[in-house]
C-alpha cells in the first residue's frame, strides 16, 4: 500500500534534486530544466495531499488539483519566455554557460 | 458606482487595444502609444474613487480569492501610479530602446515596451487583492512574467541580456519556493484561503514541523521580491543591467506588491512566534547589508539598487512591529523619491549615455532643474526632515520603540548615518565638482518637467502633512485589517 509519506518523500527528493541542479549545474538550459523539476515536485505533493486529506464524504479535496492546473499553466508560459530569453542570449553571445556570463560585476 | 474587479478589466482590455494598435501601426510614431496609455490609466485611477463599497457577507465565490478592502484600493492606486510615472519614463528613454531593440523598422519594440507595464500593472493590482493563495501565486507570476521580457527588453546590449537571464533563473527559483511552501501550507490546513487558514490554525491543533518548513518557504520567495537579504544577491545586476524605467518599476512596483503579500500572507501566522523572530533577524541583516554595501558604489544604478535593499530593510521593521499604516505610508514616501531619482537618471543617461556619478558633475551648472530634482530625491532617501523621506522613517521607528523593538531601532538609526554619505556623494558631484568642458545643458521635455514638479512638491506636502495616506488606510474595515497585526 502507498501512503502519503512514499508520494511526499519521492516529492522532496524531486525537489532536492531540481535545486541541486540549478546551484551545480553550469549550462543554462540544464540549470532550467531542473527549475521545472521544482514545480512538478509541487504538483506531485498537491496531488497527493489532495487524495489523501479526504473531507467527511471520502471526496478528494479538490482545491488540490486545481490549484496543480494552474501550476502547469504558469509553468508552460514561464518557459515560453524563458526559453526566447536565453535563445537570445546564445544569439549574442554564443554561449549558454552561466561563467561566460560575469560582465556585471558581482 | 464602479465594482472594484471592473479596475483590472479596463486595465487589462486598455492594454490589448494597444497592443492590437501597435501590431497595425506600421511606421507611425509609437508615442501615441505610451501617452494613450497613460490617459487609459489616468481614467482608471479617477474611476477608483468611485467604487461600490463592498459588501461585508460575500466571501464565497469570487469574493474568496478577490477582496476590495481599504489596503487592497489603496495598493491599486499605487500601482496606477506607479505605472503612470513609469510610462513617462519610457517615452524619454525611447532612444535607448531604438538602439537596443535588432529590427529594420526604427518603430519596432517600442509599443510593446509601453504597453507590457501596463500588464504588469493589471498584476500588481490583482496582487493588492489577492486573498487566496491561487489568486497571489497567478498574480505574482504575470508580474515576474512581464518583467522578464522588459528586464532583458534592449537585447542589443550584453548588460541587460545578462540581467535578464539571471533575473529568470533567480525569479524562477523563488517561484519554485513558493509553490512548494504553497503546498506544505494547504497539506497541513487543507485550504489555500488566507481567512480559511487563519480559522483553521486558530481553532485545530495541527502538525507546527511542516506548517513552519511551509511558511518559511513562501517567506524566502516573497524575500526574493522585496530584495530582503539573503535574498537580494540579483538586485545589483538586474537593477544595473535592465533598461532605466524598468529599474524604476521593479523597484517601485514589485517591492511594494512583495510587501503588500506579505502583510496578507504573515496575518494568519503571527501567533506563530519563531515567525516573528525570523522577520526580525533578516530586517536587521538586510539594513546593515544594504547601507553598507552602498557605501563604496560608482554607479548610480547600483548605488539605488543598494539603497532600495536598505530601504527594504526599513519597511521590514514596519512589517515586524505590524503597523500597516507605516508601511504604506514609508512605501508612497519610497515611491516618490525613488521614482524622481529614475526620472532624472533616465534624462541625464540619455544626453550622456552612462549612470556613473562622476557623469553628474557639475550638472547644476548644466541644468539646474534636473540638479534640484535629483537634490530633493537624495535628501528625501536619506530622510532630511520636511521631506516624505524623514516622516516615512519616523512613524517606522516610531512604531518599532512602541513594540520595543530596541535593537532595530538602534540599528536603523545608524545605517539611516551611513545612508547620509552615500547620498550625499551624489549631491556633492552635482554642486561641488566642476563640469567637464565640453558638457552641454540636458534636453528635458515639457511632461517630464512637469512630472518632476509634481513629485517634488508631493515629498514637500506629505513631509509635511501625511494626513491624507494615513487616512486612506484609517477607515474601519482598514482598522480591522491592520489590528489583526497586533
């Protein structure tokens, strides 16, 4: 039987990892594709919070998975953006490596 | 008699038709554009005085994530303005994004550098009224999403390309903190409702270990847009890197916004101690980081971003000792000057090309006007009294010493010291170092002059008659609001 701890910790270490990636890894592209793995560790959670805290009927509380609808949504535009920003910054500079990108001074 | 919701319906419907107008253009001039802009939110400001008083039993719905209290109107018609002012700014800095922006037509890109505030605007007044935590995640995010193109909008530039990026990878981290507390929260209470959450913790016993990992997320993603250390760590770049009036706006708009989520967020959970503990720790950090790390800056772009952390910092401990009216009051004061400062900037860095303070020798020589505006935005951010500035500080530490909030205000004082030689280093290479020879008086035009004249005279009036913002907010409903603080 999987209970709601098993869906919360394969949530927390999706989590883990994605915030691992954006502070070790070094390519853009990567460091965005594990921004996303956060979101989606969230939704996992929602998700299973929302089965799992039944109201007094046995129902799903539903806030849950709306709320998971609108996550993906975001997401969706997030990388829309994202993603033409950093083609723009390959355009400029050919590079998507995040020490090529220190011309501001720290 | 206007429903509140029906402000951000014509915001955003005004938005659209110009954005349609800008794609039919073609070559005409796209000023239009901005001044159109401006009118449309001039009208809807008007219209916010004209609102149906809410009625007090409609919380379901709609009306649960949606609310129209005094705070909520009161942080709409500062986002108007807010706006408003930024517009003025982007039409002077028209120039730049002609140069920034690779297209054949010399129109491209500047309609929708007018009209994208405009969106950002529709999210910062639905995050004035945000009482649902789906409501304040979807807000937030068109907010983030608009700055994202117009940080990085002039992409001929390295600088801001780099801004851009690191403002998105570190926007989008904060988001991922955010949602992920979100889910901690409605997984302990079973509700995303701010109300319902608060009627939960108040009346049930439940699980303190996953509730404080939740809010402590949520807090570190607001901490990223009030620019809180240790969050601030983007703010330098980004606010040197982005386009000027974009600087303005984030540091206006989406401060104030960060602040006002924060006020909803934090009600339900100030029984909580250690919360409070927390904000009084990262008030204190964010004060001396911010006026400390100012202290050796040569760029006014990032000599203001430094400030705005400091500035931060103050409305942090307004936020600790739960005095909502000294927060909003503190932020119009910051609007103001901060805004007046940007105004100048943009004019300046036009006819010279760089933000570095060593370009504003002399410029009272130059351009006296420009030179006193830029006086009166630096005294006022250092708080020389009769100013916005010093009032704004004064209720802030006024309201620390009545919660006994010793430390922070012995703290403040003394940064608010260091914040006199950093500003004043900018009035000294206006008054007191010579021009260089070959400098020319600056081009200000006839609505940045006035726009200039009337912040000026608004920091001499609210220095010295704050009546009306404290009023705004004085009216019973907002005097619920802001005792649940206590």
């Amino acid at each position: 039987m999987v209970t709601l701890g098993d869906y919360l910790f394969v949530s927390g270490l999706l989590f883990t990892l994605g915030f691992a990636g954006v502070l070790l890894r070094r390519n853009l592209i990567i460091i965005f594709m594990s921004l996303e793995l956060m979101l989606n560790a969230a939704n996992l959670s929602l998700v299973a919070f929302s089965r799992f805290r039944t109201n007094s009927l046995g129902q799903p509380n539903y806030d849950g998975q709306v709320f998971v609808f609108f996550i993906i949504t975001v997401a969706a535009a997030e990388v829309a953006v994202g993603l033409a920003i950093i083609v723009a910054l390959y355009r400029a500079r050919r590079t998507t490596h995040v020490e090529d990108i220190n011309s501001l001074k720290f | 008699m206007i429903p509140a919701p029906f402000l951000e319906i014509a915001v955003l419907t005004w938005g659209l038709i110009l954005l349609m107008v800008d794609a039919f253009a073609g070559k005409t001039d796209r000023r239009g554009v901005a001044i159109a802009g401006i009118l449309g939110l001039l009208v809807v400001l008007a219209a916010s005085f004209f609102l149906t008083p809410p009625t007090p039993a409609a919380a379901s719905g709609f009306w649960s994530f949606y609310t129209a209290d005094p705070l909520a109107i009161f942080f709409k018609r500062f986002a108007l303005v807010t706006t408003i002012l930024v517009l003025v700014m982007a039409i002077d800095y028209a120039p730049a994004i002609r140069m920034g922006v690779p297209a054949a037509n010399p129109h491209a890109g500047l309609g929708e550098f007018f009209t994208l505030p405009i969106f950002t605007c529709v999210g910062l007044m639905w995050m004035a009224s945000a009482i649902d935590f789906v409501m304040i995640f979807v807000s937030l995010e068109l907010v983030t999403m608009s700055f994202y193109v117009l940080v990085s909008f002039t992409r001929r530039n390295p600088a801001t390309l780099e801004a851009g990026v690191k403002y998105l990878i570190l926007s989008a981290l904060s988001t991922g903190f955010l949602v992920y507390g979100i889910t901690w929260i409605f997984g302990v209470t079973g509700e995303t409702n701010l109300t319902q959450i608060g009627t939960v913790l108040a009346t049930q016993e439940i699980d303190k270990i996953p509730l404080l990992f939740g809010i402590a997320l949520v807090l570190v993603a607001l901490g990223f847009k009030i620019a809180a250390v240790p969050f601030q760590i983007w703010v330098p770049d980004v606010y040197q890197g982005a386009p000027t009036p974009v600087t303005a706006f984030l540091s206006v708009g989406s401060k104030a916004a960060g602040f006002v989520v924060l006020l909803r967020v934090l009600t339900p959970f100030l029984m909580l101690p250690q919360v409070g503990r927390l904000l009084v720790g990262v008030a204190a950090l964010t004060l001396i980081y911010g006026n400390f790390a100012a202290l050796p800056q040569s760029n006014l772009k990032r000599l203001l971003a430094y400030s705005s952390i400091a500035h931060a910092g103050y409305l942090l401990i307004g936020v600790v000792t739960f005095s909502g009216a000294a927060v909003a009051y503190y932020l119009v004061a910051y609007l103001l000057m901060t805004l007046l400062c940007f105004a100048v900037l943009v004019v300046v860095g036009n006819s010279g090309g760089s933000d570095q303070i060593e370009d504003f020798a002399g410029l009272a020589k130059r351009s006296p006007f420009l030179a006193f505006a830029m006086l009166i935005g630096m005294i006022s951010l250092a708080g020389v009294p009769f100013t916005a500035g010093f009032l704004g500080k004064f209720f802030i530490f006024d309201a620390a010493i009545r919660q006994h909030q010793t430390m922070l205000v012995v703290i403040g004082v003394i940064t608010v010291g260091c914040g006199f030689y950093y500003y004043l280093k900018v009035v000294r290479a206006m008054y007191w170092l010579t021009p260089p020879a070959d400098s020319q008086p600056v081009p200000l035009s006839a609505l940045s002059r006035l726009t200039m004249t009337l912040l000026i005279a608004a920091i001499f009036v609210l220095g010295v008659y704050p009546q009306p913002i404290l009023n705004a907010l004085d009216q019973p409903a907002a005097r619920a609001t802001i005792s649940m603080f206590r």
